[in-house]
C-alpha cells in the first residue's frame, strides 16, 4: 500500500511544471536611450572619489545607482546571466569604471572605480 503511495505521488511530483526562470533586463545605456539622460550629483561633480566609494560599498540597488550616476555608457551580461556590468566612461581622465550588479537581487556587487 505504502509502495503505490509513494510511487503516485513520486509521478505527480515529477510531471510538475516548473516555472520559467525570470528573464534578466538590462537597463537602457546613454547611446540608445538619450532622452532619458539627466544631470546628476555625479555628472554635476558633487561626488568625491571617497562619496562614490561610500556609496558603492553600501550594496544600493540597481535603480539607485542610475539615478546618482545616471545611465551607463555601456552595459553587459555574463554568459551565466548572474551578473549585469555597468560601464561608466569618465573623460577627464579616459577611464572605464565598473559597477557590477547582481541580476537576482539587482544591487551592487562588486565595482572597480579609479
């Protein structure tokens, strides 16, 4: 008896449809999206390297990291879609900074800013 309770649930259990992972999106960058770029703290010259370290280490999400420093002049996605990199091009010293996102939680990661 218990056999054939445990082999119909073991059949329910394995035919269950599993859900489709959420597919990662990558926020707009300066070149596709130029209406949508705006003065900021960071493109004002408000943030100190310091500043920007500060905020960075806190971990703030994806959205908050737009809004200080507005959008990416580039951006991409690793092969395994777990990590989005925003690049930020500075002019005055002609430097890419690196702001990795983590695409499950969309906050900061890790980053790489001179």
């Amino acid at each position: 008896m218990w056999i054939r309770i445990i082999l119909l649930l073991w059949i329910l259990f394995s035919c269950a449809k599993v859900a489709p992972p959420k597919p990662v999106v990558l926020p707009p960058t300066k070149t596709i999206r130029p209406d949508l770029v705006e003065d900021t703290i960071f493109s004002r010259g408000y943030m100190s390297g310091y500043d920007i370290w500060e905020f960075l280490r806190m971990n703030p999400s994806e959205q908050d990291v737009i809004d200080t420093f507005g959008l990416p002049d580039s951006v991409w996605l690793d092969d395994l879609e777990l990590t989005k990199f925003m690049y930020y091009f500075i002019t005055e010293i002609q430097d890419y900074n690196i702001i990795e996102i983590n695409a499950k939680t969309d906050s900061v990661s890790g980053f790489e800013w001179d």
